[in-house]
C-alpha cells in the first residue's frame, strides 16, 4: 500500500512537457518586456510603480528629461501616472516637447510619439522654459507637445520664453490636445510668441477636451496673419458628435494681441466656454476680436463669463469687436463641424470700453443668422464703430441662408439684457441702445433695459414685462403665489402681461414704476396681487390705463380658466383704484403730487371702513376702585379699618371648615396675598377660609405637598425625598437577611 502511494506522489509530482514549455515562454517573455521596462523605469524615476496610488515619481531635471526622452521613443504611459516632487529649472537650454509631433488636420501624423498617460505636477513650478525653434507650421509647442486623451495637471510654468514666428500651434504648457485630453490647474507667466494657432495654456485642441481652473498671466502674440490667439488657448475649433470641448473657470491676465480671431480666453471656438474672466488688453487687427471670444463657430455656449478690459480692433473695418464675443457665425467645412447648434451667449458682464471697426457691441460685436443672446449685463463707458455700434449687440445680419446648417432654424433672439452705455456714448453710423437690428422681421429683441428692475427667484429680469413672461412660461395653475419682487426703478416699462392661472404677487418694494404703453397690466388669467410701498405709473388716470382683463373685468372667454382679477394691497396710483382695493384694505388720497399719483392703498383700521366693527371706546367703562370694596353700599368711613360686619349689607356666609385648620387664635401667614400685608392678625373664620384658599393653590401647584401647622410651625409633608427612606428599609432587610444566615450556619457547626 505504501508503495503504490509513493509511486502515486512521484508520477504527480513530475512536470508535464506542455507545463515546461509555458513556463520557459513566460520567462522569455518577462525577460524581453516586463524586465526592461521595469528596469527603464527605475533608471529614469525616483520610485513609484506607475499607479495612481503610488505614480512614478520625478525629483529631478535629468529624470524630467529621462521621461520625455521616453515618451518621445515610443512610451506613451497611457493608464499610468507621473508625479513632479520638486521645483525643477529649465533655464539655459532649448526645451524638446514632451510627446514631440505633428498635427494633420483632426490627428497627427504617424511619426508622432503622443503623451497619453497622467503628469501631475504637484503644486511644483517648472521654471525658465524655453523653445526658440519648430520643425514645421504644424509641430507643437510647448512643454508637452501632443497629448492625446491624456491629463496634464497641477503645476505652474514661470519665466516662459516661446519665440517662434514660424509655429501656428503653441502654448505654454501643451501645443496640441486631443480625443478627450484635460489639462487643469495650471499656471503660466512670461511669453508665449508665435505665428497663429497660440495660447497662454494651450496652443490647439480639437473636437474633444477640458482646460478647467488655468490662469495665464504670461504675454501671448500671435505675429503672422493667420491669427487664433488667445489667453488660454488659440483655437477650441472642429466638432464631433456626441463629444465636446469645454474651457471653464479660467483667467487670463496676460495682454493679448493678434491679428484675427483674438480673445482673452480663446480665439477661434466651437467649445462651451463658462465662467472665465478676462482682466488685460485684447487687440486685434481684422476680425473677430473678443474680450472672452474672438469668433464663435457652428456649436458652443459662453456663459457667466466677465471682461473688465479694453477690446480694439485696430482696423477700420475690421468685422466684429465685442466685450465678450467679437463675431457669431456658422462657416467652414460640414464634415469638420459635424455636430452644430445655435449659439446661445447667457448672463455674461462686460465692463470694458469697445474700439471696432465695423459692427462693435458691448456683449457681441456681430451676429449671423442664429443666436440667443440673453440675460447680459453691459457697462462699457463707450462702444464706438465706423458702421454698427449697440450695448448688446452691434450687428445682427441674416446672411446666405443656404449655408446655415440644417439643424439650426434661422433666428435672433436679443432679450433681457442691461446696458448701462449711455446713447450719447455710443458712436456709430447707425447704432442703437440695445441693438441694431439689420433684419427685424426675422430678428427679436424686446424686453432690455438700463438696470435689472424685478427678480423672480433667483432670475433677473430687465422689464417687468420680461419677469411676467417668465412666469407664463414657467408656472401653471398653483395655490402658493409666485413672488415678484422689483429691485430697481423702472422707467417705460412695456405691457405686463399675465395669462397663466397662477397667483402672483407682485411686491413693490419701494421702488417706483413708470409704464410708457397701455394698458399697464393685460390681465388674461390668474390673479395679481400688488403689495409694498411704491408708484405704480401709466400713462392716464383712466383704470383702462392701468389695467384691462381678457374679456371685460374679472372675466374670461375660456369656461375653464380661472378669471383674471387685480387686488391693491399697497402702492399709489394716479386712477382712482377703489374697485381693485382687497379686502382689510383702504384707498387714502393724497394730496396732489407731481406725477399726480394721489391714491395710495394702505391697510384699513378698523374706523377705516374695514370690516371690523369699531370696538367701544374704553373710557365708558367705569374705572376700577382703589379699594377692594365688596361690591354693594360704600362704606361711610372708608377710612375705619375693616371689621367683618363692614363690608356690604348682607353677612356673607362663612365656608366650611377644612379638614386641617389653624387654632382660633394663631396667626396664619398666608404670602402672596394683600390681606397679609394690611393685617398682621386675623379671626378664627378668616383663618380658615385663607388656610384653605393657600391649602388649595399650593395643591393645584405641587400635588405631592401640602401645608399643615403644627406646634407654631410650618411642616411640608409631601417634599421630603422618599430615596433615604427606601435605602434604609433596604438595609435593614438585607442585614436582617445576613443574621439569619449566620444564625442558621452556626445552628449547622453545632449540629
């Protein structure tokens, strides 16, 4: 038996050929690609194992070199980290970009060695970067070249010298991004010069990809004519479906100047940029120039963006200058923006004068064919233009219809916004408030104004007109009111219209409201109510003036709609507006003001004609006497002290006895009472009653206590704790329990 149990063991413990072969093919390939490349890797990094958790780590500027000379061989890192642990100074030497390449149209060309993993630099600064020379147009510059669905991230670049005309794709940190790349949190300083296609952060990136939370402070040019210059990148441009571009949250404090397509944050863009801000000099020499945006093309929205600098264009005709997107227009090739939409330009702020050449506007200098442009705000102290000059808008044109993209319906839409440029601020030879409206049968632009003057929520709105039709298109029938609140003065306001079912409440706030157009308020459904203090404004002193209803007062045409009506709980008026006055309301005349508004609504008191009945004066009431007299005949001699046979005509009958009363003759203290006071001494009765009065009020206080008198003191019978006691019974039964155990075993012993 235990023989054939070792022949057994031997025969499975021998190896099988096909085994033996796996296992040498495995060593081989371990030997020819695993080892070299861990080897590689320990020969370049300081540690790390490549891993988001434990990433290669950089320490070094010959370990920086040792990792761009890999990846420029072929090591892309794709799904592996690198980690930047200390400053490190490129100073005195001509920098070859990480991930060297050329770009072809939306790729690259197949020579190119792409950086695809994640750099993270840590908060560290690289310092002295410099790259004077190209080998082509198209090479990309910067301290990494081509990163391709890679991340960048983390580091701050000081003293940057790019200089090189003769490149039309640059930036500081990246030259060229692509298939989803992010870079973010980087910071760049110094100068960034090259012939187009350039950027503070970035030089191109196409149809996909993030810069978020970058700020430049470095000087970027663009010095040929082909242009697409901007603070963070040059050109965000080409689209794909189902992919985007996105710039967010990124400033630019570097001036910038190009020669077209010139922004604060991109030059040429198809991306959504959002709150980015731009504080420098933006000057251009053609078209499209923008303090956020040079030109906007075929897809994107910019919005909750600011410029507080100066925008020119230093060309006389120059087309398109605007404090935050010089021109909107769908143009180029349809397979390259393959995916398209109308561009939507929202809640953005321009403080900076405006120099164009031709159309110039505080928001967007020119507009083609499709734009909703809304919710601006504009304070440029001028806006000047040889053609086209506006606070919001300096041009809309409808140009070759044709060529707009099918999915994208014609149409402008200019509304809610605010420009505080005054008109004679304006120059231009055909110029507008708002904007210059080239085509206003297919163009709207309707409900802007000088100041925001109402709010609904948290939305902002330039008329009131403009807050009732949000609520229109936002709230149906509902019982809880929807609040408008005015926050300006507002001065020819147009019609208010309110066709929705709802309760709105409209509060004045303290402002005043001056309507150019009547009626004041169209009332087609719903109720309005109107509260505060405030000068409600129209045109005559006829009620039609203020307010008309869809089909007579307080009526509707439709059966099932609930009928309009207006309630006055507050403001003044010039129209007598007693039908309107709400309930618990009243209408008081002024006298006769300047704007003639004379009657004012305030809440009713009751002698107001509310529906209160006056309460009787109080004064009728006879007061009450100083003297606790018993009701009935006054004592002649109020001044005799009180007996018991005094007060009244009638002996009032004695109460009976409580079960515990004082000795006839014992003092009995009862606090808290007058009689106390005015008596230091009191008969058998009138002891009784108060020991049973205070017997009673102390029991509706504490039902656990009362008082009993004994031996000429007060005795609390119910507050002592019951705890002690308990405690000592407790004692006593187990000690009476111990003795009898004791008793008992020495009872046993004897036995």
């Amino acid at each position: 038996m235990k023989a054939n149990q070792q022949n057994t063991t031997s025969k499975m413990a021998k190896p099988s050929i096909a085994s033996i072969i796996c296992a040498t093919l495995f060593a081989i390939l371990l030997a020819l690609f695993v080892a070299p490349q861990m080897a590689q890797a320990q020969s370049i990094f300081a540690s790390g194992t490549g891993t988001s958790e434990d990433p290669y780590i950089i320490t070094t500027v010959d370990q920086f070199k040792a990792f761009r000379d890999a990846v420029n061989r072929g090591n892309a890192y794709a799904g592996e980290t690198i980690a930047l642990d200390a400053d490190l100074n490129l100073s005195g030497q001509e920098w070859t970009p990480i991930g060297a390449g050329t770009r072809r149209t939306t790729s690259y060309t197949a020579t190119t060695t792409p950086f695809k993993g994640v750099f993270n630099g840590k908060g560290h600064t690289i310092s002295g970067l410099t790259i004077t020379k190209t080998s082509g147009e198209d090479y990309a510059i910067g301290l990494f070249g081509i990163v391709d669905g890679g991340v960048i991230e983390n580091f701050a670049l000081k003293d940057v010298n790019i200089n090189v005309d003769a490149s039309g794709m640059a930036g500081a940190a990246v030259g060229f991004m692509l298939n989803g790349a992010g870079a973010s949190n980087i910071q760049v300083s110094g100068t960034v010069s090259a012939g187009g296609g350039v950027g503070g952060i970035c030089g191109k990136m196409i149809e996909s990809g993030t810069i978020a939370g970058c700020t430049n402070n470095a000087t970027v040019r663009g010095t040929s004519a082909k242009g697409n210059v901007g603070g963070i990148v040059g050109a965000a441009y080409y689209t794909r479906l189902n992919a985007e571009m996105h710039l967010t949250q990124c400033t630019n404090n570097g001036e910038i100047t190009g020669h077209e397509a010139v922004g604060g944050i991109v030059g040429l863009s198809a991306a959504t940029v959002s709150n980015c801000t731009n504080t420098a000099p933006i000057t251009g020499a053609t078209y499209s120039i923008g303090g956020i945006v040079g030109e906007q093309r075929n897809y994107g929205i910019i919005s909750a963006c600011s410029n507080s600098a100066a925008v020119t264009n230093t060309s006389s005709t120059g087309y398109g200058t605007g404090g935050i997107v010089g021109w909107i227009r769908y143009n180029g090739a349809k397979t390259a923006y393959a995916s398209c939409c109308s561009i939507s330009v929202l809640n953005n702020a321009n403080s900076g004068a405006i120099k164009g050449g031709t159309g110039a506007g505080g928001i967007v200098g020119v507009v083609y064919d499709a734009a909703t442009i809304t919710g601006n705000e504009n304070t440029a102290p001028s806006i000047s233009d040889a053609n086209f000059a506006a606070g919001i808008a300096g041009d809309l044109q409808k140009v070759d219809v044709v060529s707009l993209p099918a999915v994208i319906k014609l149409g402008i839409t200019v509304e809610n916004n605010v420009s505080t440029t005054p008109m004679d601020s304006i120059a231009g030879a055909d110029k507008d408030q708002f904007a210059y409206n080239n085509d206003p049968l297919d163009f709207i632009v309707q409900n802007n104004g000088t100041a925001w003057v109402a709010q609904v929520g948290t939305d902002r709105f330039a008329t009131l007109t403009g807050a009732f039709d949000h609520v229109n298109q936002t709230t149906s029938t509902q019982t809880t009111p929807v609040m408008v609140q005015l926050i300006a003065d507002g001065t020819e306001q147009p019609t208010a219209t309110l066709n929705t079912s709802a309760n709105v409440e409209l509060d004045l706030a303290g402002h005043n409201i001056d309507f150019a157009k009547i009626p004041a308020f169209d009332l087609q459904a719903g109720t309005l109510t109107i509260v505060g203090e405030g000068r409600v404004l129209s045109d005559t002193d006829e009620l039609a003036s203020l307010v008309t209803f869809k089909d007579g007062e307080g009526t509707t045409t439709d059966d099932h709609a609930t009928p309009a009506k207006l309630e006055l709980k507050g403001g003044t008026y010039k129209q007598d507006v007693e039908p309107y006055v709400a309930e618990g309301y009243t209408q008081v005349i002024l006298p006769k003001a300047t704007d003639e508004a004379r009657f004012m609504v305030t809440k009713a008191t009751p002698d107001e004609g509310g529906d209160t009945p006056p309460t009787p004066d109080t004064p009728d009431t006879p007061d009450k006497p100083d003297t606790p007299d018993t009701p009935g005949t006054t004592p002649d001699n109020p001044d005799k002290p009180d007996t018991p046979d005094t007060p009244g005509t009638t002996t009032p009958t004695t109460p009976d006895k409580p079960n515990t009363e004082p000795s006839d003759n014992q003092t009995t203290q009862t606090p808290g009472t007058d009689d106390e006071t005015q008596a230091g001494t009191t008969t058998a009765d009138d002891n009784a009653s108060a020991a049973a009065a205070d017997k009673a009020t102390h029991n509706a206080k504490n039902a656990s206590a009362s008082t009993t008198a004994a031996k000429g003191k007060i005795v609390k019978t119910g507050d002592f704790a019951m705890a002690p006691v308990v405690g000592v019974l407790a004692l006593v039964a187990l000690a009476s329990i111990v003795l009898i155990g004791l008793s008992r075993k020495k009872s046993a012993s004897r036995k």
